[in-house]
C-alpha cells in the first residue's frame, strides 16, 4: 500500500535528508515526486547540457537517476535546492539514488545500503559494519533470501572477509549466494518461469555449463514495469520531433498494453521501416533508455543462416542457446526489448535457416509460448519479449513476418531538427564515454553553422552528420593535447 502523507508533513519534511531519515516503503509517491521535481529543476538551471539526462529523469527512467546522481556528485555545494540553502553534494548524489531505488532500481538500492552506511558508521569496525549492512539490508528491497547475502550483492564480502581475518575473528557470514540465482528464484515483484520444462542432465562438461547457466530461468524471473506511456512519449518526442506519428503509434500501443496486462512494459511485435539513416537505430536505443527496458540487439546484415538468432541444436561442438533466451538470462527480465536491424537485407537458406523464417515462430503468440530451444531441447516462453524489427524497403521483408508486426513508418529529420540532431549526437558520444556531454571538447561555432548548413541544405544526411560529429569532436581533444600548457 503506498504511504501518502499529508499536507503539514509534506511541507515542513528536508526533501535533501529523505535517503538517510526514512526507509524507501515509507516514502510515498508524493513525497519522491515533490524531490525528484526539485533535483531536476535545480539541475535544469546549474547546467543546461544536463537536459537530455534530465528528460530521460522526467520520465522515471532510473538509469537516467543513476547517472545524474554521479554528476552532481562533483558538485562541491548546492544553493538553494530542494527547500534548503545549501547542501552537500553527498546528500544530492544519495537523493538521486533513493528516486531511482523507487522507480524500482535493485542496483540503487544496494548503492543506498552501501550510502548509508557510510553516514551512520563513525568508527571503521568491520563486526559492526557486518551488522549495520544486515539492518539496512532489511530496509531496501535486496534480491537476496537473507539480509547478509546483500554482502554478496554489493560485492564487498572479500574486502569485510579480509579485514575480520586480519583482526584474528572468524567471519559470520552467511553462505554465497550468487546475485542472478537469487533474483531469479526470488524477484521481489511480477515474474513467470521461461523455461518451461528443467533441461536434462548432462556428462558433457560443455552442455553441463550451459544447463547449468540457464537452469536457473525455470524459476521465476522478473518482469519490469514501464513508465506512464504518455511520459515516455513526450520524452521521446523531445529527442526525435520529426517522428510525432511514429512515437504516437508506440504511445497507442502500450497504453492499450497497459490497459489489458496491466504497468508491465510489453509491445507488440513493431516494424519499424525508414530510408537508411533516418534515426530508427537511435529511436530505439533511446526507447530503450528512457523506458528503463535493457535491450539487445542483432544485425541481420550480411548474416547467411539463422544460427545467431536460433543458438545451436545440442550435439554441436558450438552449440549455444537462442538469442532471445541470452537475452533474458544476460538481464535476468522475461521481457527485454530485442532488435533485429535490417531485417529486410538478412539472408540464408532453407538449408541453413533464415533469419525471417525463425523469426516467424518467435513473433506468433500461438508458437511464441513454448518455442523449442534447440540447444537446451525444452519449450520456452518469449511471449513477454517486445520484439522490434527494422527495415529500409518492406518489400524486401516477408510477407509472414509483415502480417505478424505492428508496421511503422519512422520519416527523414526536418531541416529545423539540426539542433535536437546534434544534441542527440553529442549525447551518444558523451554516452559512450561513461560522462557528461559538457566534458567533451567543445566544437567551434564555425564548425557547428557549416554542419548545419549542410544538413539544412541537403548536403547531409543525419547518419553523415553524425560521423562529422564524432570526427570533429575527435579533432578538437586532438588540438586540446597538442596545444602547449
């Protein structure tokens, strides 16, 4: 039941003092909704490029809390924020983490214990630290049977282990529990088993590791909850403003979702079909960020068989489970987000499987709900998968596969789109770089108008675009280094 306080408390609580005065089930959404307004508006006005993390924010995206956590955690002192003159950096950093530990982050929530524990333990004892972990554990919702096993997820066992050996105490710790096994036998929310059946034993020291691995997906595995689908859409709107029609047939579709399965992010299968370097890549991965769902992806390019996307049958000396199960097991969630790129330029044959053809079977509900692993030889559900093909000519796409997608038309970037463009770009690259895009080397204001020249006039296309961009930025850290100190 969610905890909603009223109007007295709400308006005299220290927003900033939340993560270490109250536990996370006794918040409400109130209350993380009143802090989380505050951190993105003081973020909005102390630094403009935040934008695009503070978008994906806005839309309960907890990655995106993560990150703009760690940014304002270089920030020596805060002003004016959240109610409160000035505050430490630390407790903004700690703020963003309990926002994402609420829009349902396992990763913050384990940040959170680690935090707190840090605040609340003056001397460096490691037996008392052992015990404060095992409390806080019991505050936060730890994918874990019992309250020390959080040691394990937090992965500081060795280094607690360490100290007590070296103060001459035997550690009382409880037995590993290896934090995927746990999250799968034990998700603290909506789940459902994929494997449907236990794959046999095996003496095959090969087929043995892989049983083993993926044994675990009989057992229960999460199934994540989405964002407000009218949230995720003006977010996306933000990045891509050309793609209105396209974003509002996604924003359709999972509020139809939402209505008949409830806040579980799940799509339909969706072709998404465009001329070559219109921005579907990007769309998707975006889609991916702001909703909080991990993606993976296959390039159907140039492949010849269906091996990648259908694993190996046991026997093989390669054999390897399906793509989609890799998926699921990777991120230990029933419902990814899985993409087949250029999926109308994939060949094979009917010797060696298309990629099409397997996909078929994947994408009908009716075949979906027990699709034989080759590998593993049991059924398996991929029915909660949100499965998303692209496509530069649907002519060239299977006519089955066609009737079992959800077709979407994804049109060119504007002229005036050059700014958001650019924005996005500079994003991704700051992205790949694990930083700020106010890091990156700053591109000359005679570089950015012949760009946009170019693009505005036709000389561009966004794919192009982007790799000027990267090489100008490339260019710019060059003339940095080389520039005398």
């Amino acid at each position: 039941m969610t905890v909603k306080p009223d109007v007295e408390e709400l308006d005299s609580v220290d927003l900033l003092s939340l993560w270490r005065t109250r536990p996370i089930a006794k918040l409400g959404e109130e209350l993380v909704g009143r802090l989380g307004a505050a951190l993105i508006a003081f973020g909005r006005t102390a630094n403009p490029e935040l934008e695009p993390v503070l978008l994906r924010a806005q839309v309960r995206d907890a990655f995106a809390w993560i990150e703009l956590g760690e940014i304002l955690r270089s920030t020596a002192w805060w002003d004016d924020c959240a109610g409160t003159r000035t505050a430490s950096s630390f407790d903004a950093h700690c703020s963003c983490l309990l926002v994402a530990a609420a829009n349902g982050s396992e990763w913050a929530s384990a940040m959170l214990v680690l935090r707190l524990a840090r605040h609340e333990l003056g001397a460096d004892d490691p037996i008392r630290r052992i015990e404060l972990l095992k409390a806080l554990a019991n505050r936060f919702s730890l994918p874990t049977v019992r309250p020390l096993a959080a040691l394990d997820y937090l992965g500081v066992r060795d280094h607690i282990e360490s100290e007590l050996r070296e103060r001459g105490v035997r550690p009382k710790v409880a037995p590993s529990e290896p934090a995927a096994r746990t999250e799968a036998a034990n998700p603290t929310g909506p789940s459902v088993a994929v494997l449907l059946e236990a794959p046999e034993p095996t003496t095959d020291r090969e087929m043995k590791t892989i049983v083993d691995r993926y044994g675990v997906l009989t057992r229960p595995v999460a199934l994540r909850q989405g964002p407000d689908p009218d949230a995720l859409a003006d977010g996306l709107l933000e990045a891509f403003p050309w793609a209105t029609g396209a974003i509002d047939d996604v924003r359709v579709e999972l509020h139809l979702a939402h209505r008949m399965a409830g806040p579980i992010f799940r799509l339909p299968p969706i072709l998404l079909v465009g001329d070559p370097g219109v921005g579907k890549s990007t769309f998707l991965r975006r889609l991916s960020q702001y909703s909080g769902i991990p993606s993976a992806t296959i390039l159907g390019a140039g492949v010849t068989d269906n091996r990648l996307l259908a694993g190996t049958a046991k026997g093989w000396s390669s054999a390897t489970p399906s793509f989609p199960l890799a998926a699921i097991r990777r991120h230990m969630l029933a419902n990814p987000i899985i993409v087949v790129e250029d999926v109308d330029r994939a060949g094979g044959s009917g010797r060696n499987g298309r990629i099409q053809d397997t996909l078929v079977s994947m994408l009908d509900p009716s075949t979906a709900s027990a699709w034989l692993d080759e590998c593993l030889q049991v059924p398996a559900d991929l029915t909660h998968i949100s499965w998303f093909l692209t496509a530069n000519r649907l002519d060239r796409v299977d006519p089955a596969v066609r009737a079992r997608c959800r077709i979407i038309h994804f049109p060119r970037p504007r002229p005036e789109d050059f700014e958001v463009l650019l924005a996005g770009m500079l994003d991704d690259l700051a992205n790949e770089y694990e930083t700020a895009v106010n890091v990156l080397p700053e591109l000359p204001g005679e570089v950015v108008d012949e760009m946009r020249s170019a693009f505005q006039t036709g000389r561009l296309q966004a794919r192009q675009l982007a790799g000027l961009v990267r090489r100008a930025v490339a260019l710019e850290a060059a003339a940095e280094r080389a520039a005398p100190h």
